[in-house]
C-alpha cells in the first residue's frame, strides 16, 4: 500500500471569531466557509456555513485519528479499511 502524505498547511487550524473562517493562530486563512452561495434552495444558511467550518477545522485531527486507527488495528478489517477509505479521500 502506497503511503500517502498530506501536503497541506501543517499547523492547528482554528476557527476565528466569525465562526466561517478557518485559520492558522497567526491568523492566516485556510478556509472561508459563505452563506452567499446560490440562491432560492441552493442558498446556505448561517448555521450551515459555520457547520461547514467547523468540519473543516477539524479535518486535520480527524486524518491524524483516521491514520492511527489504520496503525493501531490492523486485525480489524473493516475499520482499517474505512479509516483507509477516509485517508484516501482526504489525500489522493
């Protein structure tokens, strides 16, 4: 199995003040999540826009968990295999 690594910005990621904005702590933006997307049924509430910066927060950590589950249990087929799933996804 071929290992993969993530090529991204290294450093915790935190969300700022807005609740939309994923950052690093010196303040440099990864990510803004917006509400403004779309109109009528393809608009994004609020609520939905800062879910979807949270999620992305703490994408990190749930790739760094996914990876040790894959290191940790590796007589457990299928969680190895959807932790490896997950990785996959986040990093191919």
């Amino acid at each position: 199995m071929e290992k993969l690594e993530f090529k991204g910005t290294k450093r915790e990621w935190i969300l700022n003040g807005n609740g939309r904005t994923v950052q690093l702590k010196n303040g440099n933006t990864i990510a803004y999540t917006s509400n403004q997307f779309g109109t009528g049924s393809g608009y994004v509430s609020e609520s939905k826009a800062e879910a979807n910066a949270k999620l992305i927060a703490a994408a990190p950590d749930l790739l760094e968990f996914a990876q040790e589950m894959v290191r940790r249990c590796p007589n457990s087929t299928w969680l190895s295999e959807q932790a490896q799933k997950a990785i996959e996804k986040a990093l191919k």
